[in-house]
C-alpha cells in the first residue's frame, strides 16, 4: 500500500469508502457533510471521495482516517491496538532491567530502528508526472475554506518538510496552512513544533529562507507520520520504513534542495521568509473553537507538481469527536512501548477524544508502593510533548481505560481532592484558549488509584462488589435458555 489510490481502492473493497458524485462546493459544504458523517455512528462513518467538486476536476477525499478500523487498515492491522504489539515485536522490547540496562537498551534500539530503515530514490515520480513552476498557482488546487469564519483556504493534511538548518536533518510535520494568495501561505507551526525551532534556528544563524516542501498523499503512513511528536532530528518518514520493514521511495524537489514521498499526490514546492510574517486565522480547529489570529511566516512557492490525475486529501477539524481522534490514538498505541520502557510500571494509557489530545491523558499503572502514582504523574509531565498535557489521571491496572462509565466511576469513588490532587503551573499547548497566558498555565495530576495506610488512608481499602466465577459461570449455561438474549 505506497500510495492513496490503493489505499482509496482497499478501502472501497472492504466497504469503507462513499464516492460523491453530486456536485458540491470545496467551501463549508464538504465540511458540513463530513461532520455529519463523522458524528454519524460506526455504521454510517466512512471515508468520503468527492468525486465532482464545483469549479475543480481535482477530487478531494475526506476522513480517511476517521474510524478505528481505517486507521487500523493504514497499519495492515485488523485492530489498532495491536500496534503496540508490532512496535514491541519490532523492537523486541521485554521492559525488564534497572536504569543502566534500560540505557543500554536505548541505544541498541536506535541501532535496529536505523538498520530497518531505508530510502531508495526514483527519478521518475508519479509525484512529477506534471510540473508547473513559472505557471505554478495555489488556485489548480481546489484547497476547501472548512468553517464560516476561517480566514480563508486551508490545507489541513499536510507533511511540511524542512531541514534543520543546522544539522541538516529532516523534520515532517503536520502544519495547517493558509491561502493568503496564489503564490503565498501561512505556516502555523506552534511554540513547541520541531519546524519553528528550525526557524528559530535559521534566524539565529542569519539565515532568511528555509526550503520547505508540501507533500499531500503518498503512503498513508506518511500523512500519519507527520503528526508524530518526535524528538528534534528524528525523521518521521523513518518510521515510515521501519513499520512497512522497506525502503521509503522519495523522489528529489525540481527547485528545493529536498527529497519528497515519491507517491505523493501532490507537491507544493517553495521556501519560507523567516522575517515575513502575517497574521493567520482565524480557523475552526480540532479542540472545537477558532484559534484566534497569530504572526506566522509565510511560505512562498516556487513550483507545483502532481500525478496525472490527483486527488487531495484534507482533514475536517471541529467539535469532537473528529478524524483528528483516531490519527491520534494510533499515536498513542505506537508511543506506548516507548513509555512502558522508561516507566515499566505503566499498564495502559488512553487520551480520550473530548480531551482533544493535550487536555486530558489517563494511566493505568501496576501500583507498588506510597506515592507512586504522583511518581508517574510527575515523570510524564518531564516527557516531550507529554509535557504539555493539562490533567493527568492514574488508575490501578484493573481498570478499562477504554470504557468511560468506568473511569469515571473509579475517579470519582477514590479521590479525595485534598489529598490526591497535584496542582501545578507550566507549558501548555498553544491552542489552549484557556489559560491567562500564552502556553503557560495551570494543571492538574489526578491519584485515583487505591489508597495505602502510609498514604494517609487509615482503614482497609473497600473491596469491589463482584460476583462469584462458579455463578457466573453457571449463568452463562443457562443465559440462552433464560430467553433474555
């Protein structure tokens, strides 16, 4: 699967996949339809093709991602949470050891990451198979004004590509940008994206431009791998090639010095001005509200190219839950491994969709002793991007993170706010609308786990009422003859 067609026909063998052929407008109409859809229930929620968009002979395809079994079908899985257990197999990780042999861990697994992966480059691209430089035009492709009072166009599902200015590595990440006219776009990388501390870099180098690419398509695992929140110099296409076990085919930019995903559907060349910025936004995001307008550098295109018949992707953002959700829980299943190596002790992790990613994480753990659950707390909110989470909530392993009448049962039956909450001040995401300042602010660690004497809890922890197995099991007997089915 190297491409979107495939992936678009897969999708469409295993009844995942609505071709629209009615005509429909790129702007506010697409989203409304894919908002419905996606709020529409597993049986209804399918990927959208629009097949006849007014004014385009581009189709544009929309939540793609947008349900556990497609997310699933992206990684060649029938269930996504047995990515955790590929990425553990691929490692082959045993969480087991004291810190030194986890530090020696580390390293051994960079070596079996880098030696499973690979780049081979084609001369010939499909992503090249038309060019336009001097003719080139944000206005051939039929990029969709998503909610009423965005400020314009948006490309929502991109792989913005850069090099660090520096050290010359590669960086992928999934950045919106706006159309301000044919030929500019705004980059809305935030405070903590690995692409602004590359501008920030350049800056302090002295330089003014940054060559950057605009891959849309390709793989679908290179769209995903772009929202990965990897640390600064890892190449999230790598990811790519070490989950696919194959070499990643990238094809060289005509007027960038940059290499791009071979397959892409297609590619916006061109450099970004460090010193122009423009204010960007509003938009309609995926925490629910418009980000309010922000200085942001402008992106200035140099060429376009394009397969002979391409078809944009894009992402519809709004109020959970959305596409976003199930791209970022395959997040959450592929960093598991990583975490349960530092923090072994940890069972389960799950970021709900109402917590937009950064709001809320919730953490079973394996609890041994007083504190422990402050331990964790305090240990995630010291790992990247974790960093930035607002409230962190730890139950007992026993406890189905996945089933929210559970969690919410088990939070509310064993905190005490006195005793087992931690609040805090520190980084934030910078879409948080909430916080008096820009991506500082409050949080809070949740202990929801039971408690001990050395904890401050005097008498004997209450045990759960459960019934017998030798009931239960003679129920199960009888249940269809009970007529109750």
């Amino acid at each position: 699967m190297k491409d979107l067609p495939s992936f678009l026909s897969l999708l469409e063998e295993e009844g995942e996949l609505k071709r629209i052929k009615v005509p429909v407008s790129k702007d506010l109409e697409i989203t409304e339809i894919t908002n419905r859809i996606c709020k529409s229930g597993e049986d209804k929620n399918k990927a959208l093709l629009f097949e006849n968009v007014e004014g385009y002979s581009i189709p544009i395809v929309t939540n793609l991602f947008g349900s556990k079994r497609r997310i699933s079908m992206c990684f060649g899985l029938n269930d996504l949470l047995q990515l955790s257990e590929k990425v553990e197999e691929l490692l082959r990780l045993d969480f087991k050891g004291g810190l030194l042999d986890l530090l020696g861990k580390g390293y051994d697994i960079f070596k079996r990451v880098k030696e499973a992966t690979s780049v081979k480059i084609v001369s010939r691209p499909p992503c090249q198979e038309i060019i336009y430089e001097r003719e080139a035009s944000l206005k051939l492709i039929p990029i969709p004004k998503f909610w009423p009072l965005d400020e314009g166009p948006y490309i929502t599902l991109p792989q913005v590509i850069t090099h660090n200015p520096k050290t010359k590595k590669r960086n992928v990440g999934m950045y919106r940008l706006q159309v301000i006219d044919e030929k500019k776009l705004l980059v809305h990388w935030q405070l903590h994206k690995n692409g602004r501390e590359h501008e920030e870099i350049a800056r302090s180098l002295g330089f003014r431009q940054i060559p950057c690419a605009v891959a849309l398509g390709g793989d679908p695992l290179c769209i995903w791998a772009a929202l990965l929140p990897l640390p600064l110099d890892l190449d999230e296409y790598m990811i790519v090639s070490f989950l696919r076990k194959q070499p990643i085919e990238m094809a060289k930019c005509l007027t960038q010095p940059l290499y791009v995903p071979a397959s892409a559907e297609i590619v916006i060349e061109g450099y970004i001005d460090v010193e122009e910025r423009k204010l960007e936004g509003p938009f309609g995001d995926h925490t629910g509200y418009y980000t309010p307008p922000k200085l942001y550098p402008v992106f200035n295109v140099t060429a376009i190219t394009m397969r002979k018949n391409p078809i944009y992707p894009a992402t519809v953002t709004g109020v959970p839950p959305m596409e976003d959700y199930w791209m970022g829980k395959a997040v959450e299943r592929f960093f598991l491994p990583f975490l349960r190596l530092l923090l072994p002790e940890i069972r389960d992790i799950n970021m709900p969709a109402f917590g937009v990613f950064h709001n809320l994480l919730l953490v079973s753990i394996r609890k041994r002793y007083p504190g422990h659950a402050r331990k964790i707390i305090n240990a995630l909110w010291g790992l990247g991007m974790i960093s930035l989470t607002k409230a962190i909530v730890v139950f007992d392993e026993d406890v189905n993170l996945e089933r929210t009448d559970e969690v919410m049962w088990r939070l509310f039956g064993s905190v005490d706010w006195v005793r087992d909450t931690i609040l805090t001040e520190g980084p934030l995401d910078e879409l948080d609308h909430s916080s008096s300042y820009r991506c500082f602010g409050g949080k809070i660690g949740i202990d929801a786990t039971r408690k001990l004497k050395e904890e401050g809890y005097e008498t004997e922890w209450p045990k759960i009422v459960e019934m017998s197995e030798e009931i239960v099991k003679k129920v199960d007997e009888k249940w269809k003859d009970l007529g109750l089915a």
